[in-house]
C-alpha cells in the first residue's frame, strides 16, 4: 500500500510542476500580449484626429483598403432608395438590393 501512496504522490508533483512551469512560461507571453495590445489602442486614440484631418488619398493604398466599406455602403444607399421610391409607388430601375 505504501508503493502505491508514492507513486500518486510523485504523479501529484510532476503535474504540479507542469502546470506551474507553463503558468510562468505563460505570464511573459500574456503580458507582452497585453502591452502591445494597450499600446496600439493608445496610438490609435492619439493619432485617430491627425488621421481623421488629413485626406485618405495621402497615403497610397488607404482608399483600396476602404473600398468593401464604399461598396456596401453604396449597395446599401441604392437599397433604400428602391426602398422609398417603392413606398412612393415608381421604380428607380436599380436591381441592387431587392428585398
């Protein structure tokens, strides 16, 4: 019987010196995670007005990166206005967005 309480006692320690080793391998990942994560949202809110005031066409690429943004916008935009010259009783002839 007392072979058996070693062997529990020493799967107990090894178990617990995993989860406390991966826990501390952990923690630096965790917190470098957490500082950069804070450090983006910070730029972001301090750079977000000097970004706003310029126009997007200063920096080559930025519309690209908005364009799917336009697109849906758009579609949307014809949708409605189906929308309201359907309530009105005439079509605008735009098959974007039926519903």
């Amino acid at each position: 019987m007392a072979a058996g309480k070693g062997v529990v006692s020493r799967i107990l320690l090894h178990v617990w010196r995993t989860l406390v080793a991966g826990t501390l391998a952990a923690f630096p990942l965790i917190v470098t995670y957490w500082m950069i994560h804070w450090l983006f949202g910070f730029l972001d809110g301090l750079f977000a007005p000097l970004v706003d005031h310029l126009s997007a066409s200063t920096f080559p690429g930025v519309r690209l990166l908005h364009l799917p943004r336009r697109l849906l916008s758009l579609r949307d935009d014809l949708g409605e206005r189906d929308r309201a010259a359907a309530r009105r009783g005439r079509s605008t002839g735009s098959s974007a967005c039926r519903s």
